[in-house]
C-alpha cells in the first residue's frame, strides 16, 4: 500500500469512520464480510459460540482484519501522518505492544501523531486505596473495592482480559525509548488530529499523544 498520509486507526473495533484505515484482530470483521452474515451471527449467538454482546455489535464492512499481535499491515514508511489506538493495548502482552509501537513508528510521517488511549493504572489504583482508606476509617463498608480492582488486573484467557496495564510514566518511558518526542498526557478530545471525534469515544481513559 503506497498511499501517503494515512490515518490509521488500530484496534478500531466497532468505531471505523470513512477517510482512516480502520484495523482489528477480531473474528467479527471477517464475519461482517460475509452475505447473509445476521443469520449466521444468529446461528452461533443460539449456539452459544458468540457472546449477546458480540451478537448486538455493529462491524463496519471498512475494516481491515490484521492480527496487530503477529504482523502489521503492510504499509510504506512514512506514509502515515496520524495513528490512533484506544483500548487495545491493554489487551495484548508487553513485548507485543513494544513491538507494536516501533512498527508506529517506522510508517509515521516524520512530525506525524500517534494518540494512545488506555486505562489509567494510576487513576484505578488511587481510587481503590481511596474506596479502602474510607472503609477503614469507618465512613462506608466498601468490600467490593479488592474484587473491583483484582478484576481490572487480572489475566483471563479470553479476548476481553487485561494482560497489561500503564500510566502515564511507563507508557511515556516506553514511546521516549522508541523515539517518539514531544510526549505529552491530554484530556478526553484534547489533540492536534483535527477530527479526533471521529474515533474517540471513551472518556475514562489515559491519553498520551507524541510525535515522531
């Protein structure tokens, strides 16, 4: 693919808007392409094998399969001026995001944008010690906060667990090793990519934007 100034969006899920290259692993887009594709969905939604969310999730035709975890889709260096990930980093190990990001890197425009959007490790841990301290202190009886939190954490074996986690200073740290500069934490809809609302749609998350 030989197409300049690109605006890739990976990990897209079921948010894929018309002029990005809309990317993601999941056995839905392949799905989506098939005619007749409801009755299927339907047949394995009755047969157990699909999840009622999965069976009520919209998949855009647009988007691109790519297991983002294996290989990366093949685009030219340089050829992107903006990526954008949200939620899905978080989903994949360590060294995979690692790897991930170099290959951002490599097909980014020199002065091109990439937005990261995860959950805030930070964020989630200062409001369990802050549910904890209060139930210690006798104002509430919060028994869940342990298992709100330990659920956040913990891996599972299924396509929706967290296998890692960031802030801020980590996520930060790794996309300065890479070589990204100009690293710097935003706000929900806070960016320099003039249509960000087409993608971003979770406002509970940690956002860090950098150039290259």
């Amino acid at each position: 693919m030989k197409k300049t100034h690109l605006k890739l969006n990976l990990g897209c899920g079921t948010t894929a808007p018309v002029g990005w290259l809309n990317v993601d692993s999941s056995p839905n887009v392949l799905l989506a392409k098939i005619p007749g594709n409801k009755f299927l969905k339907k047949l394995l939604y009755c047969m157990h094998l699909m999840s009622e969310e999965g069976y009520k999730a919209q998949w855009q035709r647009n988007v691109v399969y790519c297991n983002l975890t294996k290989s990366f889709p093949a685009l030219s260096s340089n050829s992107c001026s903006v990526i954008y990930t949200s939620h899905f980093l978080e989903h994949i190990p360590l060294e995979s995001t690692k790897r991930l990001i170099m290959k951002c890197y490599g097909v980014l425009a020199p002065g091109g944008i990439l937005r990261v959007a995860v959950p805030d490790l930070f964020g989630e841990a200062k409001n369990y010690v802050e549910r904890v301290t209060s139930s210690l202190k006798g104002s509430t009886n919060d028994w869940k906060a342990a298992g709100d939190f330990i659920n956040l954490m913990v891996s599972r074996s299924d396509r929706h667990s967290h296998m890692w986690m960031y802030d801020f200073i980590s996520l930060s740290h790794m996309l300065c090793e890479t070589g990204f500069r100009n690293i710097e934490q935003k706000r929900f809809m806070e960016s320099e990519i003039k249509d960000i609302d087409l993608v971003e749609t979770r406002e509970d998350s940690l956002f860090v934007e950098c150039k290259k």
